[in-house]
C-alpha cells in the first residue's frame, strides 16, 4: 500500500489552513499552491505581479527541495493570474526559472487570490528514487 506524506519547510510559507505545502504519494509530489508570502515574515512581497512571481518560484523550488526535487522534475503547473495583462511578464519570469525545461501547463485568470496577491501557482513533480 502505498503512504502519504506530508511535506513541510520552513524555507516556504506555512500554510495559512488546513492544508499542507505539499503531498507525496506513489512517487509524485503534489505542492500546494503558493502566492508571493515571505517564508520569514508571513506577508505578502510588493505589489507588482514580477516581485510576486519570483516570491512564488522561490517559495515553490524550496518545497520540492524539501523531498528531493529539483524545477527539472516539474510535471505539470497550473497558474493563477488576477490580470491576464500580466501573462507576458509572467511567461518571461516563468521561462527564465525553469530555464529550459517544458512541463505541462495551464494558466487561467481568477477574479481574486487570497490576500489581494497577483499571481498564484501549484505543481506536480516528480520525487527522484534515493
């Protein structure tokens, strides 16, 4: 049978429910979606969607550390954006931290994201075999 696990760092945010930063199960690691919280501080980074963004992807490499993973095990994202006018800044940010690799992708605009953050995003990676 096949565990869960629950995945914690304190290198990201912690979760602000009840939920976790991420789940592993059957090889795959399943991370929470995160917006632009500082790990030490709890509050959100800027106002600009690029100060964000970058909070996001730092936030989002130091979960799949935390089981192993690197940004080249990422499988699938899904991005949250409250301003559709953002999507080519954010394309470029998003290339340039997965710096070449290709996951799958969806990117979808939302009416409002928790604490009036700009940009959300989950993702399914990977956890390479120890």
């Amino acid at each position: 049978m096949n565990e869960l696990n629950t995945v914690h760092t304190d290198a990201a945010p912690k979760a602000v429910g009840p939920y976790s930063q991420a789940m592993v199960h059957d090889g795959l690691v399943y991370l929470s979606g995160q917006i632009g919280l500082d790990p030490a501080t709890g509050k959100l980074v800027g106002g600009e969607m690029a100060v964000q963004a970058q909070q996001v992807m730092r936030n989002l490499t130091a979960v799949l550390e935390a089981v192993g993973a690197t940004r080249s095990d990422i499988i699938k994202v899904n991005i949250y954006l409250t301003d559709m006018d953002d999507f080519q800044a954010l394309n470029g940010l998003y290339a340039e931290w997965l710096d070449g690799h290709r996951p799958a992708r969806a990117t979808v605009a939302v009416a409002a994201l928790p604490l009036g953050a700009r940009v959300e995003m989950d993702v399914i990676a990977r956890v390479p075999e120890a």
